[in-house]
C-alpha cells in the first residue's frame, strides 16, 4: 500500500518501530508476506503488467472509483480519528471503509492467529455470501486497486448500484462483477487481471494530480503497508447485515459479527480497535477512508 504525509489517523502517537528480526519469524507463513517475497524475487517483471499503487488520499479513490461505476454523490472522505466528534465529521450514509495498516511483526502475528481461528470453526455463510477475490502476485503493489474493487461491489446495494459509463455502456465494475460471480477468488483475481479498462482507470487515478507522492515504478521495492475493506454484507438466510473485512491476501473474508443498531463506521472501528490498533497501540502508521455519500 502507498501512503502520504497527510491522510494518517491522528488518535495515535508513535512510541518504536518493530524489530526486524521477529518480524521476519512472524511473516513466515503470510500469505501478504508470500506475497511480498514473490513480489522482490521477480528479478523481470513485466513493466506493462503490475498495477500501479494508489496513494492513501480519497481524492485519488474517488477517481478510481467514479471512473470504475460510482454513482454522482458519492465520495471517499478521511477518518481523521476514532473518538466521536471526530466520527461525527463523516458525511452518512457509509456504504464502505478502507483501512491502510503498517506490516510489521504484531500485525503479522495478529493475522496468524486469526488465521488459525477461522481455520477451526470455518470463516461462516456471510462470509461465503461476499464478493472475494485474491490479490495474486501478477499485480504488484495494487492491494489499494483490490480494496477499492472489494469496497464497491460488496457495498453497492447502499450506494444505489454503479452508474453506465457516459456512453451508456455498462460500468467497467459492473461488468467485472457480473462475469465472475461464480468464480472462485482466485478466478477472480485473474480475471481483474486481464480488465484492461479497470486497470487504465486504476492507473489513471494512481498518477492523479491530487496526489502528494510520487508514484512508485511498476517494478519499484515492496511497500511496507496494506489495505483492506471493510463492507456491510446480509447474511443469506436472515438477512441481517454483518461487518465483513475483506483482504486479497487472505483466504476468505472475516466476520466481524452483525452490525446491529450500529452505523457501519462505528462498527469497523470497533472492529479495527480489536484487531490492528490493539496489536500495533503506539503506531500512527493507520489511515482509514469512509466510502460516504456527498452534497
């Protein structure tokens, strides 16, 4: 994941870094730290072939999305902080939150033992019932492209559906959504791979004149942060909606339980106090982003 300066939560403060060394017995069996080790041992990637970073910045994810079939009135807005007040600032209705999260050896040894506790009791029909794909290798540094494509699918019910292209042609994620519903997420990954008008809208919205950093090389070093979605999604019998995290680097999505009388950003900030901040508590390495509608 690629980040800035600016767009950073501000409820923390930073106290150390993590230690190299553990880290690296904490990532061994990741599949986000596979996946990174895939990504530096490419020795010729293929310059036309990994997407290009998207910057923490909701202007640039705006772009993206707006471009990929995000209805007018709609916009990614900064999360500046967890306590109230501060939530009160997000416009509502939420349809989606991304959260960027440091990779570092607490993170690690977080998501080996959640690994672990689905693995037991199994990841649950809600989770079976969202939209999941794998982040494979092919895309590089693009986890902010997979979060945003796991963001608007699984919360396009709230925003209304994805508007046509201005041509009248159907939206690009549409399109992408509608021809991989029975895929497998690995299928999936695949398939996001060879949609050319995605990727030209992802690329587009990476180089954006919003964003405050320079874009890093296709073939560019390994990014030490990630992102991931969070998403409302029904469960199929009774309907209830249920908070879903959803990663292209983990093997199914995970319920976080049902949102209840809870607005969804409230309930991903629970969810991201237990799970990221209470393993990293003096890192001012989050940033997050509320998918909400506008003026």
């Amino acid at each position: 994941g690629r980040r800035d300066g600016v767009h950073k939560l501000t409820l923390i403060h930073l106290v150390g870094m993590a230690d190299e060394g553990s880290a690296a017995a904490a990532e061994a069996s990741d599949p986000l730290a596979r996946l990174n080790d895939e990504l530096r041992g490419a020795s010729q990637p293929e310059t036309d072939s990994p997407w290009l970073p998207l910057e923490s910045n909701p202007e640039v994810f705006t772009a993206f999305a707006q471009g990929a079939g995000l209805p007018d009135g709609w916009r990614w807005v900064d999360v500046m902080g967890f306590d109230p007040e501060l939530l009160a600032f997000v416009p509502t209705p939420c349809a989606g939150v991304i959260l960027l999260f440091p990779c570092t050896s607490a993170i690690y040894a977080a998501r080996r033992a959640e690994a672990a506790r689905i693995k037991a009791k199994g990841p649950g029909p809600v989770a079976a019932a969202a939209f999941h794909l794998t982040q494979v290798a092919e895309f590089g540094n693009a986890c902010g492209t997979i979060a945003s494509v796991h963001a608007l699918i699984n919360g396009a019910d709230v925003f209304g559906g994805f508007a046509p292209d201005p041509d009248g042609s159907p939206a690009p994620l549409r399109l992408y959504r509608d021809s991989t519903q029975s895929q497998a997420p690995v299928e999936r990954g695949r398939a996001l791979l060879r949609a050319p008008g995605l990727k030209a809208r992802s690329d587009e919205s990476a180089t954006h004149a919003a964003a405050q950093t320079i874009c890093p090389a296709r073939d560019g070093p390994d990014l030490d942060h990630h992102f991931v979605a969070f998403s409302p999604v029904a469960h199929p019998d009774s309907g209830a909606l249920h908070v879903l995290e959803l990663d292209g680097t983990k093997d199914s999505p995970i319920d976080h339980g049902p949102l209840g009388d809870r607005p969804l950003l409230s309930a991903v900030v629970d969810a991201v106090r237990a799970c990221y901040i209470a393993a990293e508590p003096d890192s001012i390495e989050f940033s997050m982003m509320a998918l909400c509608q506008s003026d």
